[in-house]
C-alpha cells in the first residue's frame, strides 16, 4: 500500500491530570472532522503514565466533554480509548532496539558535572557518554544519538516545512534511569503501533516534533503528516493558563453553553469558512474543514463572541427544545425556588419570553425566578436605583395599587393602567415602570412587565406592592 493510499489514521492524546482544556476540544474536533471527512479513523489514546496526577475521575470526564460535543465511540469512525500504560512493554522494547542498533547509548552523566563542563546552566547535552559504551545499570539514562549534521525537515500542513539543524538538537533522554520509557518514545512507539498517518496537534509540540521524526526513522517507520495548530489566547494576548483564565471545557458546558455552539466556536478557533458564514451546523463545518487552512497565527479566544453565538442557537430552538435545554437550571440543586413552587405551565408561557433575552442557559433561573419564590429575591443595586426617591416612588406604587385591584388581568389593559398612573405623577411609562417592576419582581431587569404581571396573577402583585410600600415606609 502507498503512502498516499494509506487510509487516514488521526488520534487524540490528552493525559488525564485535570478539567478538559477547551484548546484540547479543538484539537479533538479537528482530528474529529479530519477521520470522519476522509473516511478515516479517530484514535483517543489516553497517556496515562504519570501515576502520580492521573486520576480515574480525569479519564471519565474527558470521555464524557468529548461526547459532549459529538465525538464518542457510538460512531463508526471512533476507536478507543487505549491507554498508555498499556503499551509499556513496547516501549521497552523500542528503547532496547535503538540501543542494540546503536542509534541511543547509555549516559551517567549528572547536571552538576554537564554544568562544570560546559559552564553553564543552559547548555545542552555535550554528548560526553558517546562513545564510552556504558551498559545498562540503574541510574543511567539512555539518550538517543542524534546525527550530527544536516537538518530535520519536518512537513506540516499548517507551517510548511520547518527545518532544525540537527548539529542544534542534542542527544535527548528517551529513557529515564529506572529503564522507564519518557513521553517521546513512548508517544512515536503508540503512534507508530496504532498507525497514525497524520498528528494534528498544539504548536506548543512543535519544538519535539523534529526528536519524533528522528525517532520514527529510527524506528523503522514513515512519519506522519505533522500538523501543529495555533496557540489559544486571551483578551491580553496571554496564552490561555488554567491558573488564569477559565479553560475547562465543563464549566462553559455548566454555565450553560450549549455543545453546539460551543463546537460551531471551536472549529472556527484558528480556521475560516470562506464565505464568512460563521454560524453553521456541525456537519457543514465537517465537510468545509481543512487542516491546511488553518491559520498559523495564535487564535482569540473571545468569551464575548462565544456568548452571542451561543444566544443564536437558544434563539434557533424551538419552544419545546428549549424548556427541555433549561430543566436542569430549573430543578434542584440549582433552582432557587422549592421544588413544589415550580409550575411547568407557568414557565410554558415565560419560556418564549425567556428564550429571545437569554444568552446562557444559566440565566434563565434570574429570569423567571419571580414567578416561583414567595417573595421577590432583593437585589439591593436595583433597590436603590429604582426607589432613589422614596417619597415619590411610594406615592407611585400606592397608585398603581389603587388602580389594578380592579383593573382587568391581561398585559394590555395593565399597561394602559400604569401610563395613566404615570401620567397623574407627570412619567413616561420607562421611567413609572421601573419601581413597579422592583416591587414585582426585584431586579430592574427581566422579562416584559406586565406580561410578568398576567402570569403573577392579581393576588400576588398586590401583595408585593404592598410589601415594596411598606419597606419604603
């Protein structure tokens, strides 16, 4: 079989020491439309060596974040996961081919005594074990033999052909003093035993990718199509940092995010359409991908783009759609109100409402939280705007009160009775409506009043004008 007949092999390798980096979702996805395009294969590989930061639970959520936004091994083109741990006796195996066809040696070399000879911290290997012919004995690394001229030219489709002077690359550790295989072996030795044809990953790789290739060639195997994708940046221009901003894919997913908005965002972290329509299903964004087409240049992560995309797709849903979307905001733990208060009728009639305001589905809950708890919530900001006059707003509120006890239940007619209202205090109805709806529902902000209002009901209205009387008083 050919090189270019080779069916398409890409795979997915995160190590699970923590939340689901979105810059890792972007990968995925790129490989992910990669292997499903051209008929291929995704592999999710699991590197699980370090023993020490792994933890069962990282492996379950990386799992679940993946299907979360549509890759998962209920689709032909999925296959995995594997785990790294796994291949440790091939690994091994590697190491001790390279080291019998001379292409690695053994070193016992310290840094104190690399540092004496050199005179500096920051020099690499000096290759001093070359040719001394140590054996194996615990405590000395094995380091692979680097060739000492020419350069390393790697082919990627993103960056064109990089060259590394391999006189610049220094003899490189490939297995550590106990024997144990490092990341680099043990990442070529995977990918060569799962037939990886293309690897489509972080720039921030780049730097080993020239130590891989060796390492294939070493190996006995072809090299795959390098692909190194921009790095991901804030606001600042900073590369995204867990310890600085919010990277985990799970908190925008419980924030309210929808999966599809946040996939039709990630794909286009790097990459364009070229009819500049952003906002598309999946399947299209699937058959327009290109990996060459990605732009080298680092990529804006805007929370603030990301937040009007996912406004279009609530919008995009249907009514039912919707509700459904929202019911794990609307339940306990995360719904302020008693269990029992909840009215699924009531929220059918809020829901449109709701649905053309709200950018995440997390907001929903301030939304709609006032036809469900006993009193209002009391946002004090909104408090004191509203009733910055408290002679004047009492003298409001205990008009409007007169006026809607026997003013007829339906959103028209009460807005018709609060302008008049408005009108006897000399107020536009923006400027009457806003301590009515504090009293009502307690923030300065919400769905349309006196549709709010009609699902209050009569009773219930009035009683908490009367109560935003008497905390006036």
């Amino acid at each position: 079989m050919t090189e270019a007949s080779r069916p398409v092999r890409v795979r997915f390798a995160p190590s699970p020491t923590g939340m689901f980096h979105v810059g890792g979702a972007r990968s995925a996805l790129y490989n992910w439309a990669t292997a499903r395009q051209q008929g291929g294969t995704f592999v999710l590989r699991i590197e699980d060596t370090d023993a020490a930061r792994n933890k069962p639970e990282w492996t379950e959520g990386i799992i679940s974040a993946l299907a979360a936004i549509g890759i998962h091994g209920g689709d032909r083109a999925f296959e995995g996961p594997y785990f790294q741990s796994a291949n440790a006796p091939l690994h091994r195996a590697a190491a001790e081919k390279l080291h019998t066809a001379g292409r690695a040696y053994y070193c016992d070399c310290t840094r104190e005594q690399l540092t004496t000879r050199t005179g500096s911290q920051q020099l690499g290997y000096d290759g001093f074990c070359r040719d001394r012919a140590l054996g194996f004995e615990e405590g000395r690394a094995l380091r692979f033999r680097t060739p000492d001229e020419g350069a390393t030219v790697v082919v990627d489709l993103i960056r064109g052909e990089p060259a590394f002077p391999n006189s610049a690359i220094e003899d490189f550790v490939i297995a550590r003093g106990d024997g144990s295989p490092v990341f680099l072996l043990a990442n070529v030795v995977d990918d060569i035993d799962q037939g990886i044809t293309e690897v489509i990953r972080g720039e921030e790789h780049l730097s080993n990718t020239p130590k891989q290739q060796l390492l294939w060639q070493a190996l006995g195997a072809t090299p795959p199509v390098w692909a190194h994708l921009p790095v991901i940046v804030n606001e600042k221009r900073q590369k995204l940092s867990k310890r600085r901003d919010k990277v985990a894919l799970e908190d925008y997913l419980a924030e309210g995010y929808l999966p599809e908005a946040l996939v039709n965002y990630l794909m286009l972290l790097g990459w364009g359409v070229k009819d500049d329509v952003e906002i598309r299903p999946y399947a299209e964004l699937e058959q327009l991908f290109k990996v060459e087409d990605v732009n080298a240049a680092s990529a804006f992560f805007d929370v603030a783009k990301l937040r009007s995309f996912n406004g279009e797709y609530i919008r995009a849903l249907t009514v039912d759609q919707f509700t459904a979307a929202c019911a794990p905001w609307l339940a306990a733990p995360r719904a302020p109100w008693q269990p029992e208060a909840f009215d699924p009728t009531v929220f059918a009639v809020l829901a449109p409402l709701a649905q053309s305001r709200i950018a995440l589905l997390g907001e929903i809950t301030e939304q709609v939280d006032f036809a469900f708890l006993d009193t209002p919530v009391r946002d004090e900001a909104s408090w004191a705007k509203a009733m910055k006059d408290p002679v004047g707003a009492t003298a409001l509120l205990r008009s409007v009160r007169e006026r809607l006890a026997g003013a007829i239940w339906e959103a028209d007619a009460l807005k018709a009775e609060l302008e008049a209202v408005g009108a006897e205090h000399g107020l536009k109805l923006g400027r009457a409506q806003a301590p009515v709806r504090v009293a009502v529902t307690g923030r300065t902000v919400g769905l349309p009043l006196f549709e709010s209002m009609e699902v209050l009901g009569r009773e219930r209205t009035l009683t908490r004008l009367d109560a935003a009387v008497e905390r006036l008083a």
